[in-house]
C-alpha cells in the first residue's frame, strides 16, 4: 500500500480543522492521479495510527470524501477511490471562443440608481485616511467576537444552531438587543418589535418600501444622508428638503409642509444629524412627536451613534416616548464595533415588523446566523458596554485633542463646532477656499465632502492622537499652496 503518512500532508498549528486537511491531501492526491480509480485506502483505525491523530478524525475526513462522491466506503469491509471521480473542471461547450461574453452594459433597458454621492472608500493604507466617522476596530471587542463565532461553527454546535433563513432575526439576539435598548435608551419594547438586518441601511430601505410610492412625499433634513435620500427617490416617492440650523431640523418648516402636502414619512437624526453633527433640541424633538400624531406620519429615526456622548447624558431617542406608534427606530451596530460587522436593527410595531421580515425574504433569505449567536453573547457577557464605556473615554480625548488642533493650526481656513459626540466634526471652509481645490492639493484620502456646503467630516474616532497630527499636517500644507 502507498504511503499515505507521506501523501497526507497535516499541519497541527494550521487553522483549518485536521480532518479537512486529510480531505483536502486525498483530493490533491486523486486530482494528480497519485491515487486512480478503485485504489483501496488504509482504515480509519490504521490511518489514524500512521497519521498520530484521533480516529473519529479521519471518520470525519472520510465522510466528507464519501458525501463529494471521492470515496466509497464500504464498513468493515474497505474505503476505496471512487470509479466516478467529481469533475474539477467545468466542461467546455461547443461555443466559439471570445475573451469574455461580457461587454460593458446589457442590450436592454433597464432602471437605473444613480448616487447622489460615492460612498465608496480607497483601499489605500500607506497614509492616513480622514474616513466619514468609524470607530477604531483597534480599540473594538472583535477578537473575542470572532473566537465566540468559532464556538458556534464548531462540529459539536454547528447542527443545533445552523439555520439558512434567520427571518426576523436569532431570537438570542433580539432578546439581548431589546434589554440593551431598554436600559440604554427607555424604550419600550419586546423581542416582537425588533427586526435583524444586515445594517441601518437595509433597515431604511425595507422600511421605504413598505411605507412609500410614487404619490408619497418625504420630508428631510438639508443637507442630509444622501444614501437616505436615494433609497426614498428610487421608491418613486417626492423627497423635500428641510433646512437643518443648530438645533436640528426645522419643525416649523415641516408644519408648513404638512399643511401643503400629505406628508408620508419624515427622516431624522435627531441625536448627531448627519452630516453636520446638531442635535436636535427637546422642544423641536416634542412638536416633531405632536405632528406626527397631528397629520399622521411615521418618523424614521436614525440613531447610528447614541452610544458616543461626551459632554452629559444624551437625550432619549423619539422612539422611548409614548410616540403611538408613530417612530420607526434604527440602529447598526456597524458603527458600535467595526464597519465590516453588517448586523443592525430597527424597532416598530409587531405587525409592521412582520411584513418587514417577509418583504426582506425577498432580496435577503436571512442573516449570518452565527454572527448574530456570537454578538449576542458578547452583549449578555457585559462585554459591549465594557467597551463602550473604554470606547467613549478615548473617543472624547480624540474630539477634545483634534479641536485644539484645528483652532491652533486651521484657524484661519474653516469654521467648525465642536459636537456633543458622534465620530465626527463638521469641518466648513472660508472663503475663498473650495472643498474641491483642498482635494486637489491634499495628499490625504477625505471620504465625505459636501460641495455644495463647501464642507467636509473630519472623522477622528479612528485615529490616534498621532495620525491627527499627521492629518492636520497635511491639511495645513494644503491649505497653504491654496492660499
């Protein structure tokens, strides 16, 4: 019999699971031809032996030969290369041959979603990137998030908690979300209002879709989150913007459109407004609840950040009054903990998170089911709020630290003021200075500008103290070939 301590190559330090490296080994060695049709292989009992690992190991590397059809197992009796090999390689059907079917478009019309801004971020980590405000996954629990995902993706677990549509959302989840909620925010609420999505975003768009047509009008903050703006258009909705001033949106603007228009939805931010980072005041915040109950329509809050306060305790969301169901709440925990975890949330009433839940079958069968597992065990371990409260600590000494900066060294070039919390300052430009003219001249990568507010966000959050210092830097010299 051939060698096969010789032909299975296993790496114990190596992350893949040993029983998948003697599988992966065996394939390799049929693929190359070392093992033909028919070759009978050692037992498990005598492979394991050889191999210096356990028995059910190589059971486990067997089965999941026999289940791709490479092996046939006959027990007690000998495992064998199967006659039927798999075909590796796809087969080539009688076409002629061109570099690719592919052109630039499809030969037929079809509809189109234009952005009203590219969101789309350079992947370029040889210098410092003024990112739109993201938390510093250095400082975030994703090592001890990512080692509680292999726990649940283990052999033992797999099979209990395995499940391809997770719908509204892993019940665990959303029991330990709506406890978050409720001690951190006041809501009131059960597991039956939350809905798990794969981001705010999502959580926007399912809620648009269900709410909004083409004789719905939406009012919004101006400027406002342009991805926001883009899910309500493409629903053939009429979007009206509303100014934005110190203390968030203009309630006395949105009344006079209420008694214009039949006012469908309003969009707000009302803790850091996006982008330009107000708060929206107490008494703004109870006359938006009393229109809404007035003309009767849904408020979308959009609570991305409430976990970054600095200066005192955050106002309530909209969402923990006694609203009438009049609020839909979201959240993401994208901004919590790391942009690349897409697990976010929205709070509505029961019946509204049912169609909810079925309408996002439609594009998305469900979400990643151990992600959501692992995330509400870090949740129910206290090991969310440890960090957030680690998290808020230096995220205030970065605000504090980049403000001196900016009063010190651009003075003279921008306006800004100094938020409550959030990730991010609103940085506006004088004049003669343009956002664009400072692109052009800056060696920095700048992912959110505004134009036509001549501003940008200065996200400090994920920056150290030094690469502040290396950002600032830049924006001087900058500044300075524009002056």
């Amino acid at each position: 019999m051939l060698p096969f301590e010789h032909i299975i190559t296993i790496d114990k330090s190596s992350n893949i699971a040993l029983y998948r490296q003697i599988s992966i080994s065996i394939i390799n060695a049929i693929s190359d031809g070392v093992l033909k049709p028919g070759a009978h292989l050692p037992s498990s009992r005598e492979l394991a032996k050889n191999l210096a690992v356990h028995r059910k190991t190589v059971i486990a590397a067997y089965e999941e030969l026999q289940s791709q059809d490479w092996i046939i197992v006959e027990p007690r009796k000998y495992v064998a290369v199967s006659n039927f090999i798999p075909i590796l390689k796809a087969q080539k059907w009688n076409r002629p041959f061109v570099r690719t079917g592919y052109g630039k478009d499809l030969p037929i019309s079809y509809k189109k979603s234009q952005p009203e801004v590219s969101v789309e971020i350079a992947e370029r980590f040889d210098k410092v990137l003024i990112d739109d405000g993201y938390p510093d996954i250095r400082l975030s629990p994703i090592d001890d998030l990512l080692k509680t995902y292999r726990t649940f993706t283990n052999r033992k677990t797999i099979s209990k908690i395995a499940n391809i549509g997770t719908g509204q959302g892993v019940l665990k989840l959303r029991e330990q979300l709506a406890n978050h909620l409720i001690e951190s925010r006041g809501l009131t609420m059960g597991v039956e209002h939350v809905l798990i999505t794969h981001g705010a975003q999502m959580s926007i768009y399912l809620a648009a879709q269900l709410l909004l047509d083409n004789s719905s009008h939406v009012l919004v903050g101006e400027p406002n989150y342009p991805l926001a703006n883009q899910v309500f258009k493409d629903t053939g909705a009429s979007v009206i913007s509303v100014s934005v001033d110190e203390d968030g949106i203009d309630t006395d603007a949105v009344e006079a459109w209420c008694k214009l228009k039949k006012i469908s939805l309003i969009y707000v931010i009302p803790h850091h407004h996006y982008p330009t980072t107000v708060t929206l005041s107490v008494e703004r915040r109870m006359k938006l609840l009393a229109l809404a109950e007035q003309y009767g329509f849904v408020i979308i809050e959009d609570d991305y950040d409430y976990d970054y306060h600095y200066t005192s305790s955050p106002y309530l969301p909209l969402a923990s009054s006694n609203h009438q169901g009049h609020v839909i709440y979201i959240g993401s925990f994208s901004k919590i903990l790391d942009p690349s975890i897409r697990i976010g949330f929205m709070v509505a009433p029961e019946k509204f998170i049912a169609q909810c839940t079925a309408y996002r079958k439609i594009i998305d069968v469900g979400g990643d089911g151990y992600m959501q597992h692992a995330l509400a065990e870090l949740i129910k371990e206290g090991e969310l709020n440890r960090y957030l409260k680690k998290a808020r600590r230096c995220y205030k000494i970065r605000r504090d630290y980049l403000d001196q900066l900016l009063r010190d060294r651009l003075g003279n070039y921008i306006y800004f003021s100094l938020p409550a919390g959030g990730m991010a300052i609103w940085v506006r430009l004088k004049p003669p200075f343009l956002v664009n003219d400072l692109l052009l001249n800056c060696s920095l990568e700048i992912v959110r500008i505004d134009e036509t507010q001549n501003a940008f966000r200065f996200g400090f959050a994920s920056l150290s103290e030094n690469e502040l210092d290396q950002a600032v830097s830049e924006l001087v010299k900058a500044f300075k070939k524009m002056a």
